[in-house]
C-alpha cells in the first residue's frame, strides 16, 4: 500500500462523496462468459459493507462505469448507492453532473480507479485512489493505492481510509 501520509490523511478527512469504477474495482475486472452470450462478475461482500459503513458516516456514495450490467445495478441498489451510473459513454460528464448535483467541488470527491478510462476523473479528484493491480498510468496519478486488487478488498480499504481521516478531525 502507498503511504497513508498526513497528505492523504488531510484530502481523505475532506471527502464527502466517494466515487468507484466497477469493473477492475469492485471487481476482479475479468467477465465471465455463459452459454448464450450472459455474463457474470463477482463482488467482495468485506466491499459492501465499507460501502455500507462510509455511507453510514455521511459520505455519499456513487459508481460509474462504461459497461452495463444488471447484476451489478441490482447490487448497487441492494447497498443504497444512490448514484449509479452504468453504460456511462463519458465518465468525465457523470463525475461532473455528480458534483453539480450534490453542490461539491471535486476536492470533496475521491476517486478509485484501475484503468486509463478512469484517470480523467483521479486528476480532477480532492483524492484519487487505485487498486494494487490498476495499470501504471493509474498508479501513478494515485494519492493512495490499496494493497488489495480490484474485487478483493480494495474498496474496504478505501472507505475504511476515508472514515478513520474524517473521523481523526
């Protein structure tokens, strides 16, 4: 994991909306393919739960994601996400509408990604976080990397990091 430095301690106590990618965040990032063209994804439930207790904390709590899924939505509805954007065709444009919704600058937003699709959204993040097995380019634009891949952990880690600074100030 990245050092939790008092930089990350300070953007992280500032956070009031937490934005995660799906796919190769709070999942493995790989498809799994069925006989007549369905597919499936796995999520880690230690994930829910953080998700559950951020928002407990009165952080709110959105997904973007390029890729439609109806598992998924159905998982982000059973965890009360209430900002869901799925099939999204630009996540600048989602981050952006989030953040005009909610009245937030971005310093108010983290953003965990693992892809290059999500950087545009890490640059533009009070707090851009990535999963241990996010591309270089990700890592890099990173205030914080988990130590946990993508569906494994990593958004816990991610909400647990965020409840400790807020709860620290």
């Amino acid at each position: 994991m990245k050092d939790t430095t008092d930089d990350v301690r300070r953007r992280a106590a500032a956070i009031e909306v937490a934005v995660f990618d799906v796919d190769g965040v709070m999942t493995d990032g790989k498809l799994y393919l069925h006989g007549h063209g369905e597919e499936s994804k796995t999520m880690h439930v230690h994930d829910g739960l953080g998700i559950q207790r951020l928002q407990a904390a009165g952080v709110a709590v959105a997904a973007i994601s390029g890729r439609p899924s109806p598992a998924v939505a159905a998982r982000l509805h059973a965890l009360g996400v209430d900002y869901i954007y799925l099939d999204s065709h630009d996540k600048q444009m989602d981050f952006e509408a989030l953040l005009a919704e909610l009245e937030l600058t971005p310093e108010r937003a983290a953003v965990m990604g693992d892809d290059l699709p999500d950087l545009g959204l890490m640059r533009r993040a009070g707090l851009a976080m990535a999963v241990a097995d996010a591309v270089p380019d990700v890592r890099e634009a990173a205030h914080w990397i988990s130590d946990c891949k993508g569906g494994e952990g990593a958004v816990r880690q991610a909400c647990e990091l965020i409840i400790a600074a807020r709860n620290a100030h």
